[in-house]
C-alpha cells in the first residue's frame, strides 16, 4: 500500500505533479500506483499547497533537476505565484564520487549496469561501454539547471558539507532557511552494500531486472546475504 511508503526528499511528489508523464516515472512504477495516479496526485497536491502556506519552505530532491524546462517553469510559477521568492540551490558530487553513488543506487533499484560484473563474465568492448555509460554523465542536468535560472543558482561541492558539524541537511538548514541545525533531529540511512554485493544483485538484475516493459517484474529479487565461496568471482 502506498500509505506505508516513506518519502524521504520531495522528489516524489514534485516530479509527479510537474512532469508530464507521471505513470512513466520509474518511482511510480516501482510503487505500482498508476491506476491510482489522479488519486495520489491531488493527495500531494493538498499537501503541497499546505506547504506553501508558510512563511519559509525548503525543497530538496534531486529528480526535480530531471523535470523539462518548461515543467520546471511550471514549477517555478507556481510556487512565485503564492508569493515567494525562489532561491535555487544544489550540491554537486566529485564526478567519481558521484559515478560510484549512482551506480550503485541504479543496482539497488534493480537495475543493470553492463560495466559493473564478476570475473566470469564477459566485458564490454569501447563502443559499449561509452553507450552504456551516458546515463551517468550529470553535466546536461546541471547546464540546463544553469540555463533556466542563470545566475540566481547557486552551487556548492557536496563534499566540502560532510565535514561540517550537521552534514550536508545542516548546512541547508542554516544557509537557506537560516535556522539553527542542532535544533533538527534527523535520521538518514542510505546504506551502502559490498563491492561483491553489489556486482551479484547486478548479475541478477541482468536477468530479472526490477522494471520490465513498463512494470513491475514478479521475478526480480533482492541479494539479503553474501556466499563467502562467491569471493572469487570478482
């Protein structure tokens, strides 16, 4: 049941309000909710406008930077037209910081990553490589983020927050709502899996990805332990 979904940035609900396909969004399918999507779409769209109802708001979520740039627009208008004034923000990841992130939440999602294997499987040649690989180049999100809102946006290294007291969600508090961190309780886990963890659920994902034709795959599953005799296969 959807109810017991916990969305932990806005990304959900504001793709889904603002992109033009929401039953196309890979949360959604996940969620198999779009028989319900005009049901969930006003669920969020109350609560959106609720939101909006007081003085200060922050909106964090990294698909937002995947909306058109008309639907950013959208978005843009929406949220100035009930008085706000809107100050872009993002963290930007090292690019192999973020390559090996990326990665690996694509494969916990069940997805797969041609270049991610164990030693018994074959490897990809350049050409394959190079096209499987565009899906992590980040420059066209942050060019068109850069293209839409000029120089209003402000960008700032995600790993020079880490160091802070509060993390990254500290540094956001106190910079852009200007409230004091150590006030918030916050309890984030977002745990990372092995190196052999990772590439097994990828070779399973290779043959019962998580998302087949548009929809939920009955046949996919989750790695829950490691085989320590499976070792020698990466």
């Amino acid at each position: 049941m959807l109810e017991k979904k916990d969305i932990i940035n806005h990304s959900i609900p504001i793709f889904t309000l603002f992109c033009k396909n929401p039953s196309f969004y890979h949360v959604n399918i996940n969620w198999n909710v779009s028989r319900r999507m005009n049901t969930l779409k006003k669920s969020y769209q109350e609560q959106f406008d609720n939101l909006l109802n007081y003085q200060n708001i922050l909106l964090s979520g990294e698909d937002i930077s995947l909306l058109d740039i008309d639907d950013l627009e959208r978005l843009v208008d929406y949220i100035a037209g009930r008085g706000f004034e809107i100050c872009p923000f993002g963290l930007v990841r090292k690019p192999y910081s973020y390559l090996c992130s990326a990665v690996q939440e694509n494969i916990k999602g069940g997805n797969y990553i041609p270049f991610v294997s164990l030693r018994f499987e074959k490897g990809l040649n350049s050409f394959e490589f190079k096209s499987n690989f565009k899906f992590l180049f980040q420059a066209n999100r942050i060019k068109k983020l850069k293209t839409f809102f000029g120089e209003k946006l402000s960008l700032k290294l995600f790993e020079s927050t880490l160091k802070l007291e509060f993390g990254p969600v500290g540094f956001l508090i106190e910079n852009f709502l200007d409230l004091n961190p150590s006030k918030f309780k916050t309890n984030f886990n977002n745990q990372s899996k092995s190196n052999l963890n990772t590439r097994i659920q990828n070779l399973i994902n290779k043959n019962e990805p998580k998302i087949r034709l548009g929809q939920i795959n009955p046949n996919h599953y989750k790695v829950k332990g490691i085989i320590k005799i499976l070792k020698s296969f990466f």
